[in-house]
C-alpha cells in the first residue's frame, strides 16, 4: 500500500549554527533571473479570449493579469533551536528562510498568508510583482487555523489586493486557479477544478480545520499562503497543505486550502489584537449538507459530532460522539452522535456556524446548546473553555477538532 502524507507547503532552506555541519533541509532563495511562470493555461469557462470578462466568467489568463499583481513572495528568517547527543547537552541554533506565498487584501499593506510560512521567524520580507521589496510586520496568526496578517507600510508601494469571495457556494467540479511561488518561481499559476468540499485537515498546532477545499490544481512547496480562486477572480480559500505519496513531497494532485469565510471571520481580531480569542468546546463535527442525505439523519442540517475530547466542556456537559465507523466518499465517518442544531437558539447548519457561535464567546462563558439524540431534542449548558495552545495540550484519544 502506497503511504500518504499531509505535508504543508511552506518551504525552507536551514543552515545549522556556528560549529556543525551545513545542511540543507529544502529550500530555493529568490534570486535574480527567475520570471513569472504559467504552468497550464486553460479556459476556465465558455468565454472569448478576446473579451474582458463577460457573462460566461474569467480566462485563467485574464485572472492570472488581474490578480497576480497582488500574489506576493514571503521570506521569513527563521531559527530553530535543536539538541542532539553530539551537541554535549548545549542546544544548537539552524538558522534558515522559510518562503512561501501570500496576498494582498487592502490598500493599507494588509497581506494575509499561511502562519506556519512565518512561524519562528525574525524577520520577514515582502517580495513584489514589480520587484519592489520591503520588510513586514506579522501583524497576528493563529495557529488553529494556519491563518497570519502581515503589514507593509504602503507608501511607494502598488498594492493591487485581491477580491475576497466566499467559500460557502464552492462546489465539487468548479473551476480552480492557484497563483504562488512554487520552489521559488515567482507568481506561478496552476489551474483545476474543486475535487471536494468540507475537508478536515490539520493545522500546525494539531487541531482540525474543517471545510478545507480539496483541489487538483497543483500545489507544491512554496505555494503556501497563496489563493486559490474562482472563475470569477475572488478568493475563495488560502492554500495551505498537500497530500504526497510515498516519500516525496511534491504535488500529486491533492491539494488543500483554508477556506476563505475562515480567513474573513478571523481577519478582524488578527488585526486588533494579534490573536484569535476563542472559546472552546471540545469537539469535531461534520457539516450535515445534501451529500449526507442518504444516511438517512433526522435533520437535513446541523453539525454531526464526530469526537469529542475528554475533560473538555463537551465532554463534561454529556455531548456524545458517533460509536459507528461508515465511510462516505472515502472519507471516515462517525455516525450514532449528537447533532448540533443550535446554540442559544440560534441555528446551526454547518461546521462554520457552530464555530462562529463558539468562537465569538470567552472562557468561562455559558451557552446553551441544542442536541438531536435518538431523534430526540434536547438542550445542555456548557461552560466554554480557554482553547489550548495546542492539541497536544489536551488529553485525548480521539482527533481534537474546532470548536
């Protein structure tokens, strides 16, 4: 059985500290001569070339000249400190660029990217399409949902941002364009289709991001942080992982993204505080949508829980998970659990409804949340928890998810 990876697509060259032997884990610098590279140019809908935009949606060509200008090259200076018997116990310092992509959102030199291209680094330097370059500011990331603002002073600068869509119409079969810097080529663009929605897919700290887009578009190492857009020319989610296999880690057509409607619910708190405040409830749900149909649940929307960590707010207000393992579109499933319609009286039809309603509250902060059981309602309390830094700061069996 071929093996297969998850692997983010940041990219990084290390060269170890003072004292040890160089070593070069990955990574392409930018440097001169490199030009803007179109992987596959292919019509995304019936639409004349020669025209604008028309009715019929956007050529990747016409997408590629309206957006690339906003597709950025990060480079992150990055440290690590490592220790190894041969190091006498004093730890070692790898020092290294962390690149990948990013885009910009705003006139105001807002650029939003993927946290682990910046995480560790010490500074961070913007590369333009007109080859302008200046540092920036991590304005915020979370972790939790690999998601981080960065700034730029736009004074002489052309900043051309992006239009930001919604993830929430995204449907298996739409088209897929992808611009980034794949190994160091600047502003490359890759074009597919959606091949699925509502993809789990785990951030750097170990927790779920639910409803990743699933694309065929290639997305390689260096790619992270870049869009993924439309036929119309909007974002509609941030490329972030892909699924290898074997032992490379290059594209084998799987390739994932942070949603967009993710990215817009987060934005504001990034840029006021620098971090997401979240409250927390301890459990991994599917969205219940059409494509659930034929199981034949007692409602036609709402969050199916799939896990729920122990000792967690869920876990101590009874939420039960799914005991019974059903595999949907080659996807593992739990069925037999609560369903979430809803959260002190508010409906919830999906994942990203149940996060908003959570993530919006504090620690300590009591929410009632309705259950479907048994085909039954039923409404329990639960005090929300402070969100760990980390899934490996819980104590679980299971897959930690949002909320």
């Amino acid at each position: 059985m071929q093996q297969r990876r998850m692997v983010l697509v940041g990219l990084v060259s290390v060269v170890l500290g003072a004292g040890a032997a160089v070593g070069i884990v990955a990574g392409f610098d930018l440097g001169g001569g490199h030009t803007s590279t179109i992987v596959e140019e292919a019509p995304l809908a019936s639409h004349d070339d020669t025209s604008n935009s028309g009715d019929g949606g956007l050529t990747a060509r016409d997408i590629y000249k309206r957006d690339a200008p906003g597709v950025v090259y990060i480079k992150a200076q990055v440290v690590q400190h490592t220790q190894s018997p041969f190091d006498f116990g004093l730890p070692q310092e790898q020092q290294g660029t962390a690149t990948g992509s990013g885009f910009v959102i705003d006139k105001d030199g807002t650029i939003l990217t993927n946290a682990h291209v910046i995480n560790g680094a010490r500074k961070v330097t913007v590369v333009f399409a007109d080859k302008q370059q200046t540092v920036a500011k991590v304005l915020g990331k979370d972790e939790s949902t690999d998601l981080a603002l960065l700034k730029v002073d736009p004074a002489h600068l052309k900043l051309v941002p992006l239009a930001l869509g919604t993830s929430s119409t995204v449907q298996v079969g739409d088209p897929a364009v992808a611009i980034g810097n794949p190994f160091g080529l600047e502003r490359t663009l890759t074009t597919g289709v959606i091949s699925a929605v509502h993809r789990p897919i785990q951030a750097p700290n170990g927790f779920q991001i639910d409803d990743a887009i699933q694309t065929d578009a290639p997305i390689n190492p260096g790619n992270s942080g870049g869009p993924l857009i439309d036929a119309t020319g909007k974002v509609i989610g941030i490329n972030s992982q892909i699924e290898t296999g074997g032992s490379g880690n290059g594209s084998v057509g799987i390739g994932f993204a942070v949603p967009i409607d993710t990215a817009k619910r987060y934005i504001p708190q990034l840029k006021n505080t620098g971090r997401v405040d979240r409250g927390y409830l301890g459990v991994s749900t599917l969205t219940i949508d059409k494509s659930l149909r034929g199981l034949n649940l007692p409602v036609e929307r709402g969050a199916l829980v799939q896990s729920v960590t122990p000792g967690s707010p869920a876990d101590n207000a009874g939420i039960r998970a799914g005991d019974i393992s059903a595999t949907l579109d080659g996807n593992q499933i739990q069925l037999g659990g609560d369903i979430i319609t809803a959260v002190d009286g508010k409906a919830v039809n999906s994942n990203e409804d149940l996060t908003a309603a959570i993530a919006g509250r504090k620690q300590g902060e009591r929410v009632k949340v309705t259950l479907k059981r048994g085909g039954k309602d039923k409404t329990v309390e639960v005090t929300l928890g402070d969100r760990p830094a980390s899934a490996d700061a819980t104590t679980t069996s299971t897959t930690p998810g949002q909320p």
